[in-house]
C-alpha cells in the first residue's frame, strides 16, 4: 500500500482531484488545511489516500478505463464533474460500510467445534491466548474505524465550510458542525465567533480529536452565556411581589395564571397567592384572569391609577405573593410606558420584582429594541415564551449575553399550569443544539 498526497484550495476540490487519479476504493488517511487564506492567496488544503500497490479484480478502474466501458456499453463518453453534493454521498457512502464493519467486529469469534478441541493443557492454554490476542486485535481495528468514521464526517462539515460566508473566518473542520447549528438558531455572529475564539483558545488540543467531545465542550460554554434566577423559598413575613411587563401578545396574562397556580398548588411548600391587574383597557384580558382567579379560589384586585394601585397592596398585605399584571403594550408606545413607571414610583420602599416577558419567536433585533425601551421600568428578570412556537433558540443566547439579565421562567406552551417551566441553562442548550423545545423539560 502506498501513499499520495493531493492538494488545492478547497478540501472538495481535493477530495475530487484524489478520487480522478486513484478511483473510488482509495482510503482517505487524513484531511487538512495547511495553508490558510490571505488577501494575495487562495487557502490551501491537503488530502492523504492510500491505495494498494497492484490493482485487484476487485479495484475500481481509472475514470479513461471507466469511460472505455461506458463507450463499450454505449454510455457517453465523457464524465460531469462532481459536485459537493455527490461527494457527500460517496463520504456517507464510505461511513455506511465503515459502520458495518465495524459492527462485524463486535460479534464475538466463534467457538470451536466440541470434536475440534485439542485435550492437551498445552494446546489450550496456546489456544486461549491466540484467542486473547485475536480480540485485542479486533478491538484495535474496531477503534481505528470509529476513529476513521469520525473523520469522514470531519470532511462532510469541511464540505460545508467551502459554502460558508467569507466573513467568518477559519472555522477548524472539528468545530464546523456545531458551528452550523449555532449559526442557524438565530445567533449574533459576533457572539458565536467570540465563543469560538474562547474554544479554540482554551479547550485541550487532545479534545480535539473528536467531534463529540468538541460538542461537549461547546455546550459547556454556552450555558455559561445563560445565567438563571434560582427559586427560592421564602419564610412569612418575608413577601414576593412580581410584576410582569412587555409588548402586546406576548403571553403576560397567561404565564401570570401558570405563576398563580405554580405557587399556590404544585410546588413543595403552599404559598398564598393574590392577583393585582393593572390591564383595564382590555375587558376580555380582565374576564380571563378573573376566571382564573376564582377557578384557583385567588383574591384578586383590579386598579385603574396609582392610588388605586397602592390601596390594592394594602389589601393583599396579608399574601405570600402578589402577581401583578400589566397592559401590553407596544415597544414604541411610550405613553404606557410610562404610565408604567408611575405606578413603580408610587411603591418605591415595596420591593417590585419586574420580569421583561418576551416571545421566544421574535427576531434578535426586536428582542433588543424590546428590551431598549423598557429599560427604564428597571427590569430584574426575563421569562421567555412561546418556546414551541419556533426551531431557533439563538437569539435567546444572545440577548441574555448582551443584557447580563437572569432568565426566571420559560413557558412552552398554552396549558395552564403545566407549561411553565423554571429557568435551566441546560435545557436551554438541549434546545439549541436539537432546535426543539420538548416538554418534560425540568
């Protein structure tokens, strides 16, 4: 067996120039990029085949003999190049036979025949450590081709990388998977690029080797973009006073009955619970709090100014929690928003715990603009909803890497009170990296 080395500015062109001048049976031992991308010179890669010294019968011909046969059967004589598409299916191709031999060797080796076992202690004791050798070597090969399986798809990911946009750089072929996935969730680049740059810098070189421990890595590094407020307990007379806030149908009314329902009835310690609604514009939004108010036998006060506001906390003096909700409210109506701060100022000495809600959905550049703009209510927290309403997670991430806001609560989706979920970093990447919120999430 020996050894050819091809290279050109991509790692397809590469693997095309390998596959015209040694066929398609020619073993790829390893792919890499050594030269990288200037403004004077293209980038260049270098690809590694083996093939055997002779040709077999079994060999796959040359494509001039390839082509001679398709003129003898009257097939056209020339050949279209291939694209990077058909690569991939003869990289996939190549990872489907590599997986079937590799299941091959885990079947144990077969027993002898009862009439074919020497009776001799010698023979046996030279059989058992043939034996012992046979599947040391077995398991050998068996972790050769994992090794090999994960570097065909090393150059599935490189293929990919030849599509990228010019503006992203050198991404290693170990990170391009992850990669894609992170940039297709809807994440800033200029933060999934710093994250890279935070890998590349500190993760150990002998991680690199496996895209599953890339993987793991990467995760680690997300969730630490992602800070979370713990819920705690609390002991009477210490008071929990929640106001929610955010643009029209984001959902504010109905995670504030799944908050209602989550302290009064579903978690360890029973708390008593009273509802103030600050939404009055809204006859409908005031019904359907009120119905569930009284389905979950809650005391709740409606308030139309900021004296009004203040009486109805003296009358719920005597509550665990107070959930406040308010009228939604366009980002840019600024009139609200400030209707909003008088009643904040009216109860400076109560202690208003204010959560941003925001729709999972929303673009990150109206995630920002949202968030902009009810800056100056003073917002401690944000709970994101409607999280199986979308596939793409990333703007999340980024947003909560910009502000430096702890995430409190996630709801995915409309039963109440069930879809409401404590704020996790590691569902939120399982999000992420499967681009789907599933329930069952806590």
């Amino acid at each position: 067996m020996r050894l050819m080395t091809f290279t050109a500015p991509t790692p397809a062109q590469a693997l095309k120039a390998a596959q015209k001048e040694c066929g398609e049976d020619a073993l790829v031992v390893s792919t890499k990029q050594i030269r990288k991308r200037t403004l004077t010179q293209p980038a260049l890669y270098e690809v590694v085949v083996a093939i055997e010294d002779a040709p077999t019968s079994r060999s796959v011909p040359r494509r001039s003999e390839r082509e001679k046969t398709r003129e003898e059967r009257g097939g056209s004589g020339g050949r279209e190049m291939e694209s990077p598409e058909e690569v991939l299916v003869n990289i996939s191709e190549a990872a489907r036979q590599i997986s079937e031999i590799a299941n091959v060797t885990e079947r144990e080796p077969s027993k002898p025949k009862r009439e074919d076992r020497v009776s001799t202690k010698e023979r046996d004791f030279v059989g058992i450590s043939e034996m012992a050798r046979e599947m040391e070597e077995l398991k050998a090969i068996k972790s050769e081709l994992f090794k090999l399986a994960d570097k065909v798809k090393l150059i599935q990911n490189m293929v990919w990388e030849e599509k990228k946009p010019a503006s992203v750089g050198n991404i290693p072929p170990e990170f391009a998977e992850i990669y894609r996935i992170a940039r297709n969730s809807g994440m800033d680049p200029v933060h999934l690029d710093e994250i890279m740059r935070l890998t590349l810098e500190h993760m150990p070189l002998q991680m690199r080797m496996s895209s599953e421990t890339v993987r793991r890595y990467f995760r680690t590094l997300l969730r630490k973009m992602v800070p979370v407020r713990l819920e705690q307990d609390f002991v009477p007379p210490q008071k929990k006073i929640m106001m929610l806030v955010g643009p029209t149908g984001v959902g504010k009314t109905t995670t504030l009955a799944k908050l209602a329902a989550r302290y009064a009835y579903l978690m360890e310690k029973k708390y008593k619970v009273g509802i103030i609604t600050l939404d009055t514009y809204r006859i409908g939004a005031v019904e359907q709090l009120m119905q569930y108010a009284k389905m979950m036998r809650i005391g709740i006060e409606a308030v139309v100014d900021p004296p009004e506001f203040i009486t109805a906390l003296q009358t719920l003096q005597h509550m665990d929690i107070i959930l406040i909700d308010t009228v939604g409210s366009s980002q840019y109506d600024k009139e609200k928003i400030e209707k909003l701060q008088q009643f904040l100022a009216s109860n400076k000495d109560v202690g208003i715990d204010v959560s941003l809600v925001l729709g999972a959905p929303t673009k990150l550049e109206d995630l920002r603009t949202i968030y902009r703009n009810f800056f100056p209510l003073g917002i401690d927290t944000l709970i994101f909803t409607k999280l199986d309403e979308t596939r793409g997670f990333g703007n999340i991430f980024s947003l909560v890497y910009e502000t430096e806001k702890p995430i409190s609560y996630l709801s995915i989706g409309q039963e109440v009170p069930d879809d409401l979920l404590h704020a996790d970093s590691d569902y939120l990447v399982r999000c992420l990296m499967e681009g789907e919120a599933k329930r069952g999430g806590e």
